[in-house]
C-alpha cells in the first residue's frame, strides 16, 4: 500500500505524512531522495528545463529501486509522481509533456491514494522565510504552484483517474490531521490503526505544543 502525500512548499505536508507513518507502522520515505534545499536550488536556478528534469527523473528511477525492494504493508510518501508532474510543469514547462508520457509508464509504481494536503500559499510562505531572500518572489511561487495543482489534478492523468484523492488542511493540529487522513483511509482499508501520541502544532514549519498558531 503506497500512500503519496503532495502539497506545496510549507504545506505541512511532512509534519503529517510522517507523524501517520509512526502511527501505522509504516516506512516513510520522500522525493526527491536528496537534500530538499537542493530541490529548492534547482527550481530557483535559471537552468534548462531538460537538465533540471534529467537530474529528477533519475532520482525517481532510484527511488522506485527501493520502493520496490520495500518488504512492508505500508509505505508513505512526502512528495510523489503528482508533484513531480506539477512542478515540472512550472519550472521545465518545455518537458512537461515527455514527463507526463514518463512518469505514466508501468514501470513507476501507482499510489493506493493521493494526499493533498490544502495550505494557502500565503501561509506557507511565512513558514519559509529563511528559504528565499526575496519574499514577495517566494509568494507568487507558491500561487503559481497551488494553481497547478488544481490545473494538474489526478482525475485528469488517465493512469490516475481511479486514485482516491484525500484532502486535509495543513493550517492546524497535526494529530487531528491525522485522524481526518486515517478515518478516509480505513473507510476502505479498515486494518490500519492509530496510536495515541502527543498533539503537535504547525509553526512556520516547525512543530510545538502551543495551542494556537
């Protein structure tokens, strides 16, 4: 069972997809498998789109080396082939249509279920402050992204248009995110089940127990 979350930057995407791994015993990995602020620098860098989607695809091709290798009921995914459609089509518009054709072959693993997790772009900017020097360049990013993603929306990927799609906020408790993920997720794999833990609160993209954001 692969679960894969999606979101834009600062969406609170991670906070959830892992804290639902601990609590269904599941192995949790991401995309793209290196640094995520060298993900951060090859959308900034003015570099070709085909270069940017080559260094990409061959860390997905890695990737589903090891998820395939996964000896496990559960898998769960920060960023998937979702994402890697969208933001190629931001940043390497020119691939777009040569990854879509890529990322839809059979050799590339289909989720059991997409998790988008819906955070405003405004929002996830003032997560991310220390990320770009220049805020107001980070902000419409982030528009532009939390666009694509409606523009780009599995039901219109024919390979994915069977895909169950779960939408959860990104703006609160990371605990009752959860719950809200985990009660659509058993609704029709009704083996998986929740551990008690300790709530936890989205701050500029660092947990705390405060109770307000």
């Amino acid at each position: 069972m692969l679960i894969a979350f999606e979101g834009i930057d600062g969406s609170g995407k991670t906070a959830i997809s892992s804290k639902l791994a601990d609590n269904i015993s599941a192995i949790w990995t991401k995309e793209p498998m290196f640094d995520s602020e060298e993900a951060d620098r090859l959308n900034e860098t003015p570099i070709l789109g085909a270069h940017r989607e080559a260094l990409f695809f061959m860390d997905r091709v890695q990737h589903q080396t090891f998820l395939r290798g996964v000896r496990q009921d559960a898998i769960v995914c920060d960023r998937y082939l979702w994402s890697a459609l969208v933001y190629g089509y931001v940043f390497s518009p020119d691939t777009y249509e040569f990854i879509r054709t890529a990322y839809s072959q059979p050799y590339f693993m289909v989720p059991d279920c997409f998790v988008f997790v819906d955070t405003p772009a405004e929002v996830c900017a003032k997560r991310r402050p220390s990320r770009s020097v220049d805020v107001d360049k980070t902000l419409k990013s982030l528009r532009t992204l939390e666009q694509a993603y409606k523009d780009i929306h599995p039901f219109r990927i024919p390979e994915w248009k069977n895909v169950p799609v779960i939408s959860v906020s990104g703006t609160g408790n990371v605990d009752e995110a959860v719950a809200r993920v985990t009660a659509e997720l058993r609704q029709r794999w009704p083996n998986i089940v929740v551990d008690s833990e300790q709530t936890e609160m989205f701050v500029s993209g660092v947990e705390t127990d405060d109770q307000t954001i």
